[in-house]
C-alpha cells in the first residue's frame, strides 16, 4: 500500500513506495478488478499486491489493526469492503485474479 511521506492520504504529495506518474494525454494509470459483480480500482501494481496479501490470510486482520499506522483505524480500505468478499471461497477467488494479473 502506498504510505503517504508528507501529511494525511488526501493532501499528500509523495507516497512510498511512489504512485505512477500520470500519463501523457490519458491520466492516471488504473488497474481495475471485476468481480461477482463489484469491481475493484487500484493505483498501483504495489496496491494489487498488497490486497491480495491481505485478502491471502487464512484469518483476516483486524481493520483497525491495519489502519492504526496511518490513523485511519475506521476507513482503511477491508472495513469498507462489500462484505461478499470476505469469504475465504471468495478471497481466494479474487486473489487468484490478481496474481495473475500482477504476473501477466
């Protein structure tokens, strides 16, 4: 996940690891899972594969747990998933879509 390096998410500038820069005459680069109806939007390939890390665990971490470095221990981004999702049937489903999406 990309760590904001100069204030809150929102305002900040510079993120590590960095987020891609815009493309000329298209914008924002945007990697877009769908899946079982919903879809999935991420910055980065380094945000694909941190969901799919998380969404990997056998037992899914606490949301507030996950927030807490970035004191966002209600809005991180598991605790606003659409809870159809957080099967492990489904997590797996999903993850598997973006390894493979991370390798191709």
């Amino acid at each position: 996940m990309h760590r904001p390096l100069d204030g809150a998410f929102h305002t900040a500038t510079r993120f590590e690891p960095p987020m891609p820069a815009p493309v000329p005459g298209q914008g924002w680069p945007v990697w877009v899972l769908e899946h079982r109806g919903h879809t999935l939007f991420f910055a980065s390939p380094e945000e694909m594969a941190h969901v799919a890390d998380v969404l990997g665990q056998r037992v899914l971490a606490k949301p507030r747990r996950l927030g807490e470095a970035l004191s966002a221990v209600n809005s991180h981004w598991l605790s606003r998933m659409d809870k159809a999702w957080l099967s492990w049937k489904v997590r797996q489903e999903v993850v598997v879509k973006l390894k493979g999406a991370l390798a191709g």
